[in-house]
C-alpha cells in the first residue's frame, strides 16, 4: 500500500512537472519578443520563433559560443563598431549582472541593420550558483528610424525658418536706418 501511494504521488508530481514544463515552453515558443538561453559558457542552447525573425538569420546555430555569435549575427555597438564577446549583455550576465535595454545593431542575413534592444539575466539555481542566462530582445528599427526623421525633420524645419527670419531682420535693420536718417522716432 505504501509503495502504491508513492508510486501515485510520484505519477502526480511527474504529471504536474509535464505540465509545467509544457506551459514554459508554450511561453517561449509564443512570445512576440526573442528569447536565447545560454549554457554556463554563453553558448547558444534555444532561440525561440520571434527570436529567429528577429535576428534575421532563419538557420538556427546551436552550440555557438559567445565570439562565434558576435559574428554570425555580426553583432555591432549602434555606431556600427564591432562589440567586443565580454561587452555583450549574455556576458555580464554570467558575471552575474542584469542588463536591460541595451542596444545593439544587428545585420540580418538579407544585409539589412536591425536595431535590437537585449536584456539579459543569469539563470542560478537554489544556491545560487550561474548555470547560464537568459536574454530577451525587441526589435527598435521601427522606432530609431522614426526618431532619425524627427531629427531629421527638425534640422529641416530650422534651417528653412532661419531663411525668412534673416529676410525680415535685414528689412527690419534697414527700415530702422532710413528713420533714424530722417530723424523720426516712428
């Protein structure tokens, strides 16, 4: 009887395991946002469907580690020089940092730059001890091509508004002479 009730229990917490790992995966393969999981090396273990998109690379290398990363997605600072493995989020994370938002340009496999904001946090276990790390990614192309035509359209706007405004003060400086030549205070 004992070992029949262990053996249930045993079943329930196997079932309750599946369960909950079948959920983590849904969450991972689902979400709009990339998302890597990293061996304690930095090594390349999962990129998920957004993440694959996202980086702009549709064959999937596992196993990489993070110098072969670097240049297989041709990961690059956003002035576009080369980044250095250590200076990469997955990096400090195994350090045992947290990074969040930070950006970094990307070149897909078609040649396009891409704008990629990482976040990255290290995986520990119950004693705290790193096992890996987990970054999540969004694509920001969308959003920095958008503030370089604000930038863009205020350079605009100020050098046409300084061509007028230099017309109005020269006639404004001559109007001003002609009074003062004739002695009007009008």
């Amino acid at each position: 009887a004992a070992l029949n009730s262990m053996a249930r229990q045993m079943a329930e917490r196997d079932r309750r395991l599946r369960a909950r790992t079948a959920e983590l995966d849904a969450i991972i393969t689902q979400s709009a946002d990339g998302i890597a999981i990293h061996g304690p090396g930095g090594e390349l273990q999962r990129l998920n469907p957004a993440g694959i998109r996202i980086m702009g690379r549709p064959t999937v290398r596992l196993g990489l580690s993070l110098a072969e990363q670097a240049v297989w997605f041709k990961i690059r600072s956003p002035a576009g020089e080369l980044v250095e493995p250590d200076d990469l989020p997955v990096a400090a994370a195994l350090r045992g940092e947290t990074r969040v938002g930070q950006e970094l340009r990307i070149e897909t496999e078609a040649g396009q730059d891409r704008f990629v904001a990482f976040s990255a946090s290290p995986l520990s276990d119950n004693l705290g001890r790193i096992y890996g790390a987990v970054s999540i990614f969004r694509d920001m192309t969308g959003a920095h091509e958008a503030q370089q035509e604000k930038d863009n359209f205020i350079s605009i706007v100020s050098h046409e508004l300084k061509t007028p405004i230099t017309s109005i003060k020269g006639y404004a400086q001559m109007l001003l002479r002609r009074a003062e030549e004739l002695g009007s205070d009008e």
